[in-house]
C-alpha cells in the first residue's frame, strides 16, 4: 500500500482524534523510518518519547520472537516468568519494593492515583486530595486528564472527579500554601515533557520531599517520559537524590511494546490488597519479555552514557544554532530530551523538517521537542540539526 492508500483508508474508518502527519511509517531500523513510499527520514521524535533503543533493535526482537514461540498471555491469577524477573528489575534498580505492571502511561498514572487515595483512606485520616502542576500532563483517562494542569486537554469533559487541584510548577512556596487537610500526595514530573520541556530543579525537588515528608504527603514522580534512561540515568529522580513514595513508567520501558508500571515503597505499597486493582493485560508475557531486554540493554550496553554524551553534543549544536538564528528563544533540555523554544508557532518549522527528512514535533505550540532514541550517534545528531539549520534560515 502506498502513503495515499493507507491515509484514505484511515480516514475513512478510524475515528480523527489525531493530528495525523501525511505519511504512513512501515519500517525502521535503529534512528531511521521509512514510509510507505520508502522515502527515508531520521527519527528526532522517536514516535512520542518512546523507541528508546531505536527501531528493530537485535536485542528486543529476539526477546520478542523467543517468548511469543512459548506462550503470549498468561492471566493474572496465575504466575508468569517475565513479569517476575521484570517486577525484580525495576526493584532492584530503583527506591521501590513492589511493581504493578498495566498497559501504559495513563493506565499507570491511574494506578498511582488510586493508590494514593486508598493509602489516604487506610493511613491518611480519609484524605484524598492530590496537588498536581500547571503545564503537567499525565495522561488521557477520566482521572489522568483531571490531574492534567492544562485546560486544553480537560475542555469539554466535564463533570470531572474532584479532589485535584493545580499549583505552579517549581515553586515550593505555592505547593506548601496550597496544601489543605484533605491533601493527601504531590504529583509531578521531573521534567515537564508535553508543558514545553521545562525541568524542575533539585532545589525545588528536596524542598517538595521536605513538605511531603513535614506534612504527611506522598510524594508520586510521574516517569513516563524522563524514566528509562533517557535524561541519562535509569531515573530522573537520582540526578536530584530525591527519591518518590510512587513513580509511574511507560514510553521507554517497551520501546515500543505497550507496557507500564507503577512502582512503591513497601510501606504504601500495603494499601493495595487482593481485588483492589487490577488490569487483564497488565504483565502480559510479551511485553513484560521486551521489558526485561530493554533493561539490561539500558544497564548493560553504554546506552545511558551515549545519552549523556551525545544529549550534551546536541545542546550544544542547538545552542549554538540559537547565536545565528533570531527565532530561537532558548535552548533546554537533559539528555536526550531537548527543547528548542522559537519566537512564534513552530507547527511549520515540523512540516519543513518533515519535508526535508527529519521527524521532530512540537509542544505548547513554540517548543521544538528534540527526543530521538538513545543509541543515536554523533553523525545523526550532526544531520538532525543541519537540517533544522536549513529550515530555520528558509
């Protein structure tokens, strides 16, 4: 099928809740994609924060082939290998005791969401309500979409689950003030990915685990974009020393395969029990199987230092295109998680890139999100901005 056919095709039986680029992906290899009319282009955007070892890694598709010849999907209410061995990782290689594993980011946010709330009931003195940030995002459910501290995405689902409320992000003194007696948990994200890559400081960070811990809260770090390497650590959260009650994963730890997890310590992990949560393909063998490959190659390869150092080259390539061309405002970011904020919309600055061979996409309308897998190299980083060099000068 060609790009025309497949996007008639779409158009005609998928419900248009996207703003779809014109093209259809069919391939990839490592930081490249092909679309349907094998034209090539070099994944900046790594389809929404989430290939984190590149398209077609060896190790992932071997760890997919080998598990789907054994057995796809294993219930709940029985045990499961990979989902162990995964569950063990993410423990051992983090602040956490217990992993629930779901289908993704929201899905994982909505088990933290609950479980705040029954620890509320159980521990808390039968509080409930949970401070989140502007400009956060957290997913697109009910609940998640409530805790999002952005009106666009809450628009037109009211009425909406009470007991969230918003404060400015990465201002401590705000977050103690808004702190009532039904407050139960803090949620935010170390770097606000969709809210135009803004990062949150470590001085802001201890201080909001200083309140959370003076005050009784839970502190619940949203990891969904920022865990899994690829601010350079496994975690964002060990850059501040900071360590949450609760963090949600998804995007990177399947690199492609949908899966999430919702990780806690011991002590609020206890307010989950036998039917208190739940999820049919959460731990589904499969995804769990990828899950575990996409650990030890993050733990094991150098794929943690290469986003250290070529997140750091591409900073600086950026931030020197930032001394010639007067559209750029400013340059931010961590690891390969990169923001390059322009004067105006940069919806067509996508396009043109796009046009030139290159995938990258926008957020809060003039921030350019720069997030290509984390095995990117030196050479790819160099034609990556070229291009957007070019662009920016047309």
């Amino acid at each position: 099928m060609t790009n025309a056919e497949i996007i008639a095709l779409s158009d005609r039986y998928l419900f248009p809740v996207y703003g779809r680029a014109p093209i259809a992906i069919v391939r990839g290899q490592g930081c490249r994609v092909w679309d349907a009319d094998d034209r090539e282009y070099l994944d900046f955007f790594a389809s929404t924060v989430v290939t984190c070892l590149g398209h077609a890694h060896p190790r992932v598709t071997r760890a997919i082939v080998e598990q789907a010849e054994k057995i796809l999907h294993v219930s709940n209410l029985h045990y499961s290998a990979p989902q162990a061995l995964l569950a063990e990782l993410l423990c051992a290689h983090s602040f956490a005791d217990r992993a629930f594993l779901c289908n993704s980011g929201a899905e994982a946010n909505e088990a933290a969401i609950k479980l705040a709330r029954k620890y509320g009931a159980e521990q808390g003195g039968g509080r409930f309500e949970i401070l989140t940030m502007l400009g956060s995002f957290h997913g697109r459910t009910i609940a998640t979409i409530t805790a999002t501290g952005q009106e666009k995405v809450r628009g037109g689902f009211q009425p909406l689950p009470e007991g969230f409320r918003y404060v400015p992000y990465n201002d401590a003194a705000a977050l103690e003030a808004a702190v009532s007696r039904q407050t139960i948990a803090v949620l935010l994200e170390p770097l606000q990915g969709e809210g135009g890559i803004v990062e949150a400081s470590p001085q802001y960070l201890r201080r909001v685990r200083e309140i959370c811990d003076r005050r009784d809260l839970l502190l619940m770090f949203d990891e969904v974009q920022t865990g899994m390497g690829r601010l350079g650590t496994l975690f964002a959260y060990e850059q501040s020393g900071v360590s949450p009650d609760i963090m949600t994963l998804a995007k990177g730890l399947g690199t492609g395969v949908p899966i999430g997890a919702m990780l806690a310590t011991e002590r609020v992990s206890k307010s989950f029990t036998v039917g208190s949560h739940a999820s049919t393909f959460g731990g589904n063998p499969l995804t769990c199987a990828v899950g575990v490959a996409v650990m030890h190659t993050l733990l094991e390869d150098g794929v943690l230092e290469n986003c250290r150092t070529q997140g750091e080259y591409l900073r600086q390539r950026a931030r020197e295109l930032r001394t010639r061309c007067p559209r750029i405002r400013d340059v931010r970011g961590n690891g390969l998680l990169v923001g390059v904020e322009l004067d105006g919309p940069g919806a067509g600055v996508v396009t043109a890139c796009r046009a030139a061979g290159l995938l990258i996409n926008c957020t809060m309308e003039r921030v350019l999100r720069l997030s290509p897998p984390l095995i990117v190299s030196r050479a790819e980083v160099d034609r990556a901005v070229d291009i957007l060099d070019r662009v920016l000068r047309q």
